[in-house]
C-alpha cells in the first residue's frame, strides 16, 4: 500500500536453458516452469537463456492473469535470452550489451552470437521506486584454463558501472542472473564491492534448499557431471543481489533453491536450480546504502587483481592481433606473387604455365580465403584489444580514485 512503510517482495531467478531444437525436453520444461509461477505466484520473476521466442510467448500467455507485465530483452544473433515477468506496470526499459563476449569462431560454446547483456526495467511498487536488472554473463568451460577470465572481468565490471550509473533514482536496487562466478571469485568481488550489492544467500535469514545454495548441482540429470568433478557438492553461480539506495532497507527474509526435480515429475526445470527469495522493504528514516564505502583497502586490492588479469587477456589479444595480421599479410602476399606469375604468362614472358591450371586456380582460391578469415580475425582482435585497454584504463583511474580517499 502507497502508505504503508513495508514491503514483502517475492523474487524467482532461473537459467531455463531454453535452446530451441538443442536443449532437452525443453517445451515440456518450459510448460513446467509456467505451472509452478502460476501456483506460488512471485512478484518478479528473472529468466535466462530463454533463447526462443516463441518459448517467451508461450509463457506469456500461459501467466498473462498471474503476471500481466512482462518484457523481452533482444539483441545479437539468437538472442540475450533475458525476459521479466513482473505483477506490477513496467515504467522503463533498457539493455545494454556487453562489449566483449566470447569469440566468433568457437562455435562449440555460441556465446558470442548471443549478444550476452544486462537488461533493466524500473518498476513502482508502493510508492518505492525498484531498479531491476537481469543478466547472463560468459560461461567459464574450464576453471583450470579459463580462457575466457578476462572477458567475463569486463562484463562484471561494465555490469557493475552500469548499475551504478542507473540505479541514482531508485530507491532499492535488484540484480538477478546467471553470473558464471564462483562466490569468491575475483569478478563477483569486484561486483559487489564496486555496487555495494548484497548476496541474498549470505544475508538470508532462513535458507532452504540445496547445500551451501549450489545451482548446478550433480544430482540433476541435466548437468555435465565431469565439469563438477572438483566440486561434488556442485557450485553456485545463479545469485539474487539487492541493495538499497535511497531511506529504505532491504533484508532477505528467507532464501530457496530448488533442488532437482519439478514436483510430481521426474525432470528438473533446467540444468540450473532455480533461486527465490523473499526480500523484506523498510522505509527508514535516514538515507541507507547512499555510500558505498568504495575507498575501503579491499576493494582496492579487489580492483588491482581485476586489472591483472584483464591486463593478461590484454596481452595475449595483442598476440592474436599480430598472428592474424601477419597470417593476413602472407597471404597477400601469396596473392600477388600468383598475380604477377599470371601477367608473365600474358605477357609472353614466360615459356608456358608453371603450374596445371586447376593447380594454380585452387591455390588462389585458398590465398583468398586465408586472406579474407585473417583480416576478419585480424579486425576482432583490434576490437578486442581496445576493449581490454579501455577497460584496463577506467580500473586505473578507478584505483587512483579510491587510493586518494585512503
């Protein structure tokens, strides 16, 4: 109510893995996830890898009573994937798409044509202004050799000036998604330090569900059970956040995961556990959260290890600059020596044809292809590496912001 001072909200975070033609017994699981936001009815409800449309608007339709406001967030080739479905009038949109994620030629993985983003609807509930934001950030592969560390570290920290930078006129921030992070990890540190973002889970007063909250867990038929050989009780990269920005606080009442399979059925949702928590809005009288104790030696040290490894990355972009480069440059190269072995041959200045024709059209034709993927790799990785230097430069200055509050 407009006048009441607070407020129990509901929240439903999953990675549906909703592959269209890929992803297994996918329409029976998305009829599934519908069934079961119909009968517990949460107020906001934060989907990932929802990568069908016409999944979207299935669920749509089969919640439209329950959950009359909702919206799809596009962008890239097959799609974010992000959706919200919410009780409440949505205000506001806005996606933002990371600036790197993942490269085109690994085609095994696919993150690159998703077009991984960050999506915000402003929602008021009760006269409180709520900054929603849901997200899929770079899957890890191998935590051993993670190849991808760096570009996941610029997704955290684009995330996170992103909220930043929009959450000023919002009186309780939300962030729901799939981080790809390990709670420790250097990105979420960096996340949360930087937002001042609150792990539901950590904060929760009462927890239920799978242990130490893991959301990919080997007990699910779905999930690849070599990748968590290293963690037998499974990992926890799906989160809830929250904070509060303007006079209010925000505490997490309880917390849940699902924990396999859907009732009365013997398949889980997804291959993720879904997460949901009830969050408890207070209106107080003093500002909450407006300062983010960003000059704290932590969060300094949390940056400092962020810029190493995004200067990491940096370097070896840089290499696979100059290999593409050189590789592109060979085959020019190729391509003019057989251009002017052509004109000899016009010319009359040469006896016969050096090589059989076939030989030397097949030849070309290769230089040409070699030529054109080179470039192509080459103007990526240019790409790449402004990216990483930028990034590399606003966490320099971003450093030598924080050491002169110390």
């Amino acid at each position: 109510m407009e006048g009441d001072p607070t407020l129990r909200l509901r929240v439903f975070n999953l990675n549906c893995w909703a592959i269209r033609y890929l992803s297994k017994q996918r329409q029976e699981r998305i009829r599934l996830i519908g069934d079961v936001l119909r009968q517990e009815g949460f107020d906001l409800v934060l989907l990932q890898e929802v990568w069908s449309e016409q999944d979207y608007s299935n669920l749509k339709a089969k919640l439209g009573g329950c959950y009359p406001f909702s919206y799809y967030f596009r962008s890239g080739v097959i799609g974010s994937g992000l959706c919200v479905f919410s009780r409440f009038p949505i205000l506001d949109t806005l996606l933002y798409q990371y600036s790197l994620n993942g490269y085109p030629y690994m085609l095994q993985h696919g993150d690159w044509f998703c077009g991984k983003s960050v999506g915000l609807v402003v929602i008021k509930i009760s006269g409180i202004v709520f900054n929603v934001y849901v997200t899929h950030l770079h899957a890890e592969y191998c935590r051993e050799k993670d190849g991808y560390l760096p570009h996941r570290l610029v997704q955290a920290w684009e995330l996170a000036q992103f909220i930043r930078h929009t959450s000023k006129a919002a009186d309780v921030v939300l962030l729901g998604g799939d981080l790809n992070m390990h709670p420790e990890d250097v990105g979420i540190r960096l996340l949360r330090g930087w937002t001042g973002l609150r792990d539901a889970f950590a904060e929760a007063t009462r927890f239920e569900g799978c242990e130490d909250g893991c959301t990919l867990i080997p007990n699910n038929c779905f999930t690849v059970k070599s990748e968590l050989l290293p963690f037998p009780l499974g990992i926890r990269i799906d989160y809830i956040l929250y904070k509060a920005v303007s006079s209010f606080t925000v505490k997490c009442e309880e917390m849940k995961t699902t924990t396999g399979t859907a009732p009365g059925t013997d398949i889980p949702f997804s291959d993720h556990e879904a997460v949901m928590a009830t969050l408890h809005i207070r209106r107080e009288g003093q500002a909450a959260g407006a300062n983010l104790g960003t000059a704290e030696p932590t969060l300094v040290d949390v940056v400092t290890e962020a810029r190493t490894e995004v200067g990491v990355g940096l370097g070896a972009a840089r290499r696979q600059r100059y290999s593409t480069g050189r590789m592109a440059v060979l085959a020019l190269l190729l391509l003019l020596l057989q251009a002017a072995a052509a004109l000899g041959t016009l010319a009359g200045l040469a006896a016969g044809q050096p090589f059989p024709k076939l030989s030397f059209s097949l030849l070309a034709f290769l230089a040409i292809g070699v030529l054109l993927l080179a470039t192509g790799l080459h103007l990526f990785h240019t790409i790449e590496v402004k990216m990483l230097q930028g990034t590399e430069e606003q966490m320099r200055m971003a450093l030598r912001a924080l050491q002169e509050h110390l």
